[in-house]
C-alpha cells in the first residue's frame, strides 16, 4: 500500500452502525447476518470480483530463507533512523510460513481473488542470472493453495522491493534496470501461468519513485535533483512497458495490467464546468505516470514544465511504455479536487484546509467519492474498459477491547461510504469488475513499520495470532450479498 503524502477528501457518513443489543458479542452477530430480501440495498454486478491485497515485504517475512537475497527494503529498514522504532519486515506475519492460515482467512471471508506480489529476489537473489528455484516452488504452492481453497491469483511482479544488487549498480537511475525488470518479469510470468492467469507489472510507480528517489522517505531514500528524478520516472515506467511485452512472450494466455496510485481527481462540486476541468486535471495531474503508461505520450505541458530536465527518450521508448493493456488497476484512498478556472489548462488543484479530516495516519484525508469519479474518469479518459480497484482502505487506531475484540467502527465506517460511491460507478456502467481491499492483515508499513495498522485482520506481532476486526464482518457482509 502506498504511504501518501497528500490525498485528499472527504463525504458525508453514509448511515449510522447500529445494533439491537447492547452486547459486543450480540454486536457481531448481529453485523454479520444477511438483510432481509424485503430489502435490496445496493447492489453490484453479478460476478463482481471481492477480494483482498498484501505485498511480499510488507507480509512475508523469512527474509533470509531458501536464498532470498536482500532487497533495498532490506538495507533501508536496518540503517537507523529510516523507519519507525527501527522497525523492519525480518518477520512481519510471517506469511512465507503462515499463508496457510492466511489463506484460511481469506476462505471464511467469501473472497473470490487474491493480490499477492512476488519478491523479484527469491526468484533473482541479485536480480538476474541464477537463478533460485526455491523461489519459484513458494509461489507455485501458494497459488495452488489459493486456487485449491476457490480465490484466483493476481499476481503483482514488482512491490518495491528492487534487489539490492541492483540498486549497488544505479537502481532505476540506470537504464539497463528497466530491461533486467523485464527479464525477470517474463521469467517470473512463464513460471507461474499455469495457476495465475493475471498479472500486474508493478504497483504504484509514483510512490517507489516519489518517495524513494525523490525526497528519501522511502527506499533508496534518495533525494535526486529535479532532472535526475524525471529520468528515474522514465526509467520506471519503461521497464513497466518493456515487462508487458516480456509477460505476453512467457505467458500468452494470460492478462496483463497495472497498479497505478493515480491522483484521484474529483470536482470540486457536480456542475458542468468543474467535471470537464477534472477530466482535464485527470490526464495532466497523472501525466508521468498512468497518462503516459496510457498513451504513450508525455503531455506537452509536462515536458513544457520541466524544461531543460525533460527525461531522454527514444520513439522506441515510448512505444513500449504506452504497451497496450488488458486491464487497469487503481489503488485509490484519497482524492484530489480541481476546479475550473481561466488559465492554460482549463483547471486550478484546490487544496485542503488544515481542518480537513483524516484517518489514523495523517496523509489518508477522507475522500469517499475517489471512487467515484476516479474510474470514470479514467474510462472516459483513456477508454479503458476493464478497471479494477486493486488497493482501498485505512489506517486505525486499533485496541483490542477487553472481549477480545476489535471495534474498528471507523474503518467500518470509512469502507461504508467509499463502497457506495463504487456501487454508484457500477450501477451507471462504469467497467470497474472487482474491488481489493487493503489489507487481509496488519502488516509491515514500511516506513510507518508497525506503528499504523491497515487490515481487517488484527495481527499480535509477538505471537502472530491472526484476529478478525469488526470490518472483517463486515466486508463478509457485503461479499456475501454481492451489495451493501
């Protein structure tokens, strides 16, 4: 998941929790137990796609098992004073051992599909050349679990965690990355088509970039100048083109797509003016990432912008960045407002006031109506029509109540409301087809590390006992009657 560092946004509560009983236990049942037939709520597509997402680093732990070699990751989280408490992913849920029972979770959830992603080192212990088997055999058991307990695969090539041994070389300030990611990604692909029949290149380019080569927050922690940060996107995004080719060569049967946190773009308010402005601000705001995956075109004002630190590309390049794909992953947890206004591009950024409300973590402002607009803006944009949400939800302040559990009403109440502005999308025919909520588990917040807590599930750390919250019942409420 992404660690932002302005969404924005913010909608009306949608309904009030309530219960017929003053007692928690009485609480979660009651939460749990379909509506009656009399009433039809809203609904969603008839096989709408519920399910679940998590990241190598963030879940997997074992880090120095079965010749996984280090990642950036690795090496960021051990250098003091980059993470939170020093915290580091050595362990995390343990999930490399634990996916069974994670896998359990997710079965007594109802969920149709699940997002993993691989760790490019357990397959290449330093990026390319040999390479580890055991690696492999993880993933190909996993999948096979998954599918034996009826939830698809959706795999997810690339979730930060670049080898170190490549970062020892420039990382993605080198151009040869971009290929070497494609080598792997192909490789990774063949391997696993047989159980996985969907892949994304890589998740989230602007925060990996932004965050890690931009201004240090995250791995490498970089700070690179301007121009040299331009050239690190174009790097990125090319290696992103450049694996979906890789991925249709190993593995033609299967889709191809991406896990973009685009800015989420929505109107100021609902009047004419304000919707074509944020249709505009969609397409510029995105411009080095999703537009140019999109299009294969780096806008006029992007490059007008930066100027003399204008990354270098080849018609070739491009060509390969703007690969055609068959799917389009959004993670969306905030949103982003425009206006119209009269100037060049047709649209002014409003920001949020100081009093502007937010979730647990400071970055995630309340924007429930993202999930609204983004996707259709992105249809009407780009024309894609196969959308899905591949990361949504929240941090909370959660506390494990003296009954044991946990009333995470807040992200109920968080959940609640984004849902409904994705049921409105569907309903008007928006091509969204599933939805991956962030996350199945408490887990490795990079460099939050443990201190923000992001499932539906409570993790213990120290004993790793795995906790349905209240927004777990309810998330298998609303898969259970496919509406909310």
């Amino acid at each position: 998941m992404p660690y932002r560092i302005s969404r924005r946004g913010f909608g009306k509560l949608a309904g009030i929790f309530a219960a017929a009983s003053a007692s928690p236990l009485r609480l979660f049942a009651d939460v749990a137990q379909p509506q009656s037939t009399a009433h039809a709520g809203l609904p969603f597509p008839k096989g709408f796609l519920w399910g679940s997402a998590t990241a190598s680093y963030q879940v997997e732990g074992a880090v120095n098992e079965d010749g996984r070699g280090p990642s950036i990751w690795d090496t960021f989280s051990h250098t003091a004073g980059k993470t939170h408490n020093g915290d580091t992913g050595d362990v995390s849920t343990d999930s490399y051992h634990r996916y069974a029972e994670d896998i359990a979770l997710m079965k007594e959830l109802g969920l149709k599909t699940c997002r993993f992603s691989v760790a490019w080192s357990r397959i290449f212990p330093t990026g390319s050349g040999q390479v580890n088997q055991k690696g492999i055999d993880h993933y190909r058991k996993f999948c096979e679990a998954l599918r034996a307990a009826g939830i698809e695969p959706y795999c997810t090539l690339y979730h930060w965690d670049l080898p170190q041994a490549l970062e020892d070389k420039g990382g993605w300030r080198n151009h040869d990355t971009a290929k070497i990611f494609a080598d792997y990604a192909g490789y990774t692909a063949g391997k696993l088509s047989d159980l996985c029949s969907n892949f994304m290149t890589m998740n989230e380019i602007w925060t990996f970039v932004e965050l890690g080569y931009g201004n240090g927050v995250h791995a490498p922690g970089l700070k690179l100048s301007r121009g040299e940060l331009a050239q690190v996107r174009h790097h990125a995004v090319l290696g992103h083109g450049l694996s979906v080719g890789a991925v249709r060569a190993a593995a033609p049967k299967a889709k191809v797509g991406a896990a973009e946190n685009l800015s989420a773009i929505v109107p100021v308010y609902d009047a004419p003016e304000h919707v074509a402005a944020a249709r505009k601000a969609m397409v510029e705001q995105n411009a080095g990432y999703l537009t140019v995956m999109r299009t294969g075109k780096y806008t006029d004002h992007y490059l007008k912008t930066l100027g003399a630190d204008a990354p270098k590309f080849t018609p070739d390049e491009m060509k390969a960045i703007g690969s055609p794909l068959d799917f389009q992953g959004l993670n969306i947890y905030t949103a982003t407002y425009a206006r119209a206004v009269n100037n060049e591009l047709g649209f002014d950024m409003v920001g949020n006031p100081a009093s502007y409300p937010h979730m647990e973590s400071p970055w995630l402002t309340i924007g429930p109506d993202a999930l609204y607009w983004a996707p259709k803006l992105v249809h009407e944009a780009f024309g894609i029509n196969e959308i899905y949400i591949t990361e949504n939800g929240c941090s909370s302040s959660d506390v494990v109540a003296g009954d044991g559990h946990i009333y995470d009403t807040d992200r109920v109440m968080y959940l609640r409301n984004y849902l409904m502005h994705l049921q409105r999308a569907v309903s008007e025919g928006i091509p969204v087809k599933g939805y991956f909520l962030w996350s199945l588990l408490d887990n490795y917040e990079w460099a939050d590390g443990y201190d923000k807590r992001f499932g539906i599930t409570y993790v213990d750390f120290k004993t790793q006992k795995r906790t349905p919250k209240l927004s777990s019942d309810f998330y298998k409420n609303v898969i259970a009657k496919n509406s909310l």
